[in-house]
C-alpha cells in the first residue's frame, strides 16, 4: 500500500517492518528497493543488520552475505547458528572454494565426519562426496601431501566401518 500511495519514507518503514518479521533475501532485496527510492539504503541495510545480529538471526544473516557475495561475512556467523531446520554448510563452504579454500576445506571435512559418524552407507556417499570436494581444493592449493595425511588419519580412525572403506575405494580416495 505504502509503495503505491504513501511516501517514500512510509514504504521504507513499511517493508522495515515486514521484513524483521519475517527475514528473508526476497524481502530484504524489497527492502533494498523501496529504500534506494527513498535514497536512505546504507543507513537503512545497517539498521536491519544491527537489529538481526541483536536478535541473534545468524540464519538470515547468513543468506543476506551469501547474496550480496560476502562470503567472509558468511564464515563468520556460520559458526553461530545453532540447531534450526536449515544447515547453511554445505552452501557457505560452495561459496568459500573461489576465495576461501582452506575454510572451505574444513567445513567439507566437518561434514563429512559428521556423516560418517551416521553408520549408513548412503551417509558414507554423503561423506565422500563432501572429501572429493576437499580433495579437488587440496590439490587446488598444491597441498596434497597434506591431503593424503588427513585421509590416511581418517581410514585409520574408522578401519572397521567396512561399507565406509568400500566407498572411498570405489569413489578412488
């Protein structure tokens, strides 16, 4: 309504308001708009982001970095979401590969012992998947000596979980 008949200053605190109800990208890039029309953006996108951080939405603020490209700002909260029904890793760590390898490498890493630690064989395809990608990045970075050392430590961690040694056979780990 306040887009169509009211100022500009009213569709901002309008979708200001519709927006820190319910986070999302599509209503922050709604936000966006209507505040650039009102040419108040930068003070506006701080104040919702200090407001998320305050209410601890480290969920929003994830997809927020993850779509203006800030992948560093994505790292950062990445560790302070807790729980949810949502697991932002494996999409903060795709993003990460270009200009953040090592983290990237990590998060993969992570998820690929928590994975393995599910004892199912499709958990176990999970978790090779997530050590390819590792793999492509280690040799990326030149460091496959270091490659080979986390692999042969993860092998030995597990000896007995036979279908979990059969799988980075077949996958050629």
């Amino acid at each position: 309504y306040y887009r169509q008949h009211g100022t500009p200053q009213e569709a901002v605190e309008a979708q200001q308001g519709v927006f820190l109800n319910s986070p999302s990208v599509e209503s922050f890039k709604t936000l966006r708009e209507v505040s650039q029309k009102a040419k108040n953006w930068d003070e506006v996108r701080a104040g919702v982001l200090d407001e998320l951080e305050g209410k601890k939405r480290f969920d929003a603020l994830i997809e927020i970095a993850l779509y203006e490209g800030d992948v560093a700002r994505a790292l950062e909260r990445l560790p302070l979401v807790k729980g949810g029904w949502h697991d932002y890793k494996s999409e903060v760590a795709q993003a990460a590969e270009k200009d953040h390898p090592e983290a990237a490498i990590a998060i993969y890493q992570e998820m690929a012992e928590r994975a393995i630690e599910n004892r199912h064989r499709s958990s176990y395809q999970q978790a090779v998947a997530h050590l390819k990608r590792a793999k492509k990045l280690y040799g990326r970075l030149g460091t496959e000596g270091a490659w080979a050392a986390y692999l042969q430590a993860l092998r030995a961690r597990y000896p007995t979980l036979r279908a979990f040694q059969e799988e980075l056979q077949k996958a050629r780990l």
